[in-house]
C-alpha cells in the first residue's frame, strides 16, 4: 500500500471514527430528552423531597410573568422563542432559579406544619387532594343550599395561598408549639424594638395597651424565622441543565 493509498485510507478512517462519535452522541442526546420528558419528575431534590414535574410546571407558572417583566420589559408579550436558550443567564435560566426558591419557601412552610400536626403531608400529592376534597366539600354545601365563606371553587393557586396563611394562623395560635412562647423579656424586647401607637389618635401606646398586639407580632415574626432558618438547612440536590431543558418546553407552550 503507498503512502497515498495509507494516508487516504487514515483519513476516511478517521471521518468514520467521527461521524460515528457524532451519530452516538446525538443518539445519547436525543435518548436523554426523551427521557427528560417521560419521567414523572425532574432532577430536583429538596430534603429528600423529589420534585415531581406537575409541581415544578405550577411553579414556573407562578414566576413566569416576574422573569418576562423583568427581562423583556414591563407589559411584554414574548413569543415562543424567548425561551429557547438554557443557558447561564437566560430567562428560562433565571425562571428555574425562582421556581426553585418557590418551592423551597412552599416546603418550607410545610414541613414545619408537618411536624406540628396541622397537615398530614408536604407532598405535592398530598396538597392537590387536600384542595380536591375541599372543593369536592364546598359543592356539596352549595347544592344543599348552604353559605360557602371564601373561595367558592379554589384554584391551586388561592388554595396554597389560603392553606399556608391557615398555617400561620395555626401554629402561632399555638404556645405549645417552638418559639411560640414569649417570656416577658422576649416581649418587652419586642416592644422596645418596635413603634407602637394607639389606634384613635396615633400617639404613642404603652406595653399595656398593645400587649396582645406585640405578643402575636412576635409570634408571627419568629414563625418566619423558623421558616427561612428551614429552607436555609434545606440540602438541593439539582441537575440544572435537565432542569432547564424541562423549563424551555414547558414555558415555551
């Protein structure tokens, strides 16, 4: 064989070699976003909670038009496209950031409520039948021809809205639970710390006065201590470039 014939023979080789690392690569690609799509849920995992894809589409939903005003402008309308690229920086990008703050403040909220006993459950599941029964419960009411107080049919956005406010209500009403118990420093502390005026005529009013008001500031304020010092020990586990493939197709529909 002439040096020719091995040289020509070396390159057409070598072509081979890369056009089937190409079509492999390709075939992996493709057999990966497949996958991406199929699966009932998407690489996210938040103390041991794996994010199913339903709760990660809700909350990109939720951020969707926060991220469009605040990179394409106040009032925009944006066309498919715009979410197209998944890199670093790129609004899908920054859409996956926020969801993913949404759900660790929603969970957040949850898994104390979990440990107090005022939920059965901080699973995604387990909130979307919780609204499924309340709303299942409300129609029956107005069939009977009874009065419904609030929502008459709640969406999942008004009813984790209601559900975590509840929760608040719920657990700061309760001394027994952690932080719920001011001693009398911790309130007047509270008191010193903050501006405190009677209603009538705006002068100011004295411990006595607003005792009750400061106690349940103080309770509230440190519920949303708990809260953020519970997603703040939260260990992420996260593939964000599947993260954000999922994200450009669902925000692009």
């Amino acid at each position: 064989m002439g040096d020719d014939t091995r040289r020509h023979f070396l390159l057409r080789l070598v072509a081979a070699a890369v056009a089937l690392a190409l079509i492999v690569t390709v075939g992996v690609f493709i057999a990966w976003r497949i996958a991406v799509k199929n699966s009932a849920t998407v690489s996210l995992e938040i103390s041991q909670h794996r994010v199913s894809k339903a709760e990660f589409a809700y909350a990109l939903n939720t951020v969707r038009n926060e991220v469009i005003q605040e990179t394409a402008g106040k009032g925009s309308s944006v066309s498919k496209d715009y979410w197209e690229s998944e890199a670093p920086g790129s609004p899908t990008a920054k859409a996956v950031d926020r969801a993913i703050e949404v759900i660790r403040q929603r969970l957040g909220v949850y898994e104390i409520a979990v440990e107090a006993g005022i939920v059965d459950s901080a699973s995604w599941d387990a909130i979307t039948d919780r609204m499924s029964r309340e709303n299942a419960a409300r129609e029956q009411k107005k069939t009977a021809g009874q009065i419904v107080h609030g929502n008459p049919n709640y969406t999942l956005e008004t009813f984790i809205d209601t559900e975590m406010r509840s929760i608040k209500q719920s657990y700061t009403s309760n001394t027994e639970n952690p932080g719920m118990s001011p001693t009398e420093n911790d309130i007047q502390r509270y008191y010193d710390n903050h501006e405190w005026t009677v209603s009538e005529d705006g002068s100011p009013a004295t411990l006595d006065q607003v005792r009750a008001n400061v106690v349940q500031e103080y309770r509230y304020s440190r519920y949303d201590e708990l809260v953020q010092q519970r997603v703040k020990n939260q260990d992420i586990k996260k593939d964000l470039a599947q993260l954000r493939t999922y994200a450009s197709s669902q925000l692009s529909e």
